[in-house]
C-alpha cells in the first residue's frame, strides 16, 4: 500500500487536487479500483498535511432488480470511521430492461454520475474522488482515437460547473496491477460485479489491445502515458506543466 500512496501523494502534488477542509465523495462501486482509494485517502490524510473529511457513496444500480450486497464495504468503513452511503436505484432495469441499450455502459456511467453527483451536493460534499487508475486514462485515450478519431482523455481534476463541484482522479498515477496487489495485501471485501455486460464491453476490449501492446513491447503502457503527460493532454501535464522544447527530425 506504500506504493500506492506515494502515487497518491504525487498526484495530489502535481494536480492540486486536495485543500484545507474539503468534504471528499468517494465513488464506491465495490471494485478494487474505488476500494483501494477508499482505503488510500483514509490513510493518506494522517501525513499529508491536509486536513480533510471523507464520505462514501456507493450508487446501487440493482442489475436484475437484485439489490447489491456491500455488507463487508460497510464494515471497512466502519472500521475507518468512515460515514458510508448506499443509494439505491433502478439504473440496472432502466439500461437493460427498459432501453435494452446494446451498448449500456455509456448510458449506465451516465445515469450513475448523476446520482452520484447529487449525493455528493446532499452530503455538502466539495470534491468527487474516483478510482481511475493510469490503465484507465490510456484506455480510455485509445477508445476516443479509434472510436471517436480525436485526442483527449478524462482530467485528473475536472469542475463541475452546474453543481460547483471538482471531481479529481488520485490514482492517476498507479497502474492496475498496483492497484489489485494492493486490494489483496490489505484484504479489501471486493464486490463481484452482477451486471450483465461485464467482461464484454468495448473498454474491455481496449484493455485487451493494450495488454497485447505491452507484452509485443514491454512499456508500451507507460510510453504512450508520459506522451499525454508531455503534451498536457486534457491536463495531465500537471499544474506547473511547461511545454517541452520541440526538436525536429528529419
């Protein structure tokens, strides 16, 4: 977990993510991802020199109109001393009973931010942390060139102007297989995902295509990473980025 919070330390340095008496929602979807940063920011505050408060939301889509059970999250929080939130919804049925979306996961993250973004206004929250790791923010890079044909990507600190809120992404800076050691060395209670399309949606096809990459060239992931972080794309180059100086080849 050191490792971890080092990631964190750094992204928190770099991105400006945290100040002095903020209210942090953090996503908590049961995964190892929202686990872990649960975990790292309750940890995080006792040397960081930033006095915060935490709050954690998890927004119950009820895949199969079968409520989820996030008893052993429950005690994690307790542990931590954590307030924890469970909202329950309908999400699950409106995305694949009602729509019947061949492709839900973008209705489905869009109908779970929202609730998750009036949680977060309820609880007086000023910040939304989410799990979003560096595999993430280069998945999701090649998800919008092939399937979109631009360059951009989520920011590591984003505001939310209509709820005057700033989601920020502490785990920007950790990579997957980090982040799973991590959950099993401190035997976080991971929620197995029930909904319907796991496994087989178009992220998880992109994460296959760079899993492949990496292991035809070891550092593929990395590479293309510190090439949004060299051309600031959509923030990632930091708070105190300055552009490199271009050297041309021919």
């Amino acid at each position: 977990m050191q490792r971890i919070l080092g990631h964190m330390r750094r992204a928190v340095t770099e991105y400006d993510m945290l100040h002095e008496g903020d209210r942090i929602c953090v996503g908590v979807s049961g995964g190892k991802d929202s686990l872990v940063l649960l975990y790292g920011l309750s940890q995080l505050r006792r040397f960081i020199g930033i006095s915060y408060d935490i709050e954690a939301v998890t927004i119950d889509p009820a895949f199969g109109g079968v409520p989820g059970d996030y008893s052993g999250v429950q005690k994690l929080c307790d542990e931590l001393g954590i307030r924890y939130t469970v909202v329950p919804t309908e999400i699950g049925s409106i995305v694949f009973d009602v729509r019947r979306e061949k492709h839900p996961c973008s209705l489905c993250a869009h109908l779970r931010r929202g609730a998750l973004h009036d949680t977060a206004v309820d609880l007086g929250c000023t910040k939304i942390a989410l799990g979003h790791s560096l595999d993430d923010a280069v998945e999701t890079f090649f998800m919008n060139l092939f399937n979109e044909g631009r360059i951009g990507c989520f920011s590591p600190v984003t505001h939310l102007e209509k709820k005057d809120l700033y989601m920020i992404r502490p785990l920007i800076f950790a990579e997957e297989k980090e982040i799973r050691r991590a959950a099993n060395r401190t035997s976080l209670p991971v929620v197995t995902s029930a909904c319907p399309a796991n496994g087989n949606t178009n992220r998880e096809r992109m994460k296959e295509f760079v899993r492949e990459m990496e292991h035809r060239d070891h550092g593929f992931r990395e590479r293309i990473f510190g090439a949004m972080r060299r051309g600031d794309i959509d923030g990632m180059g930091g708070v105190n980025y300055v552009p490199p100086v271009r050297k041309d080849v021919y």
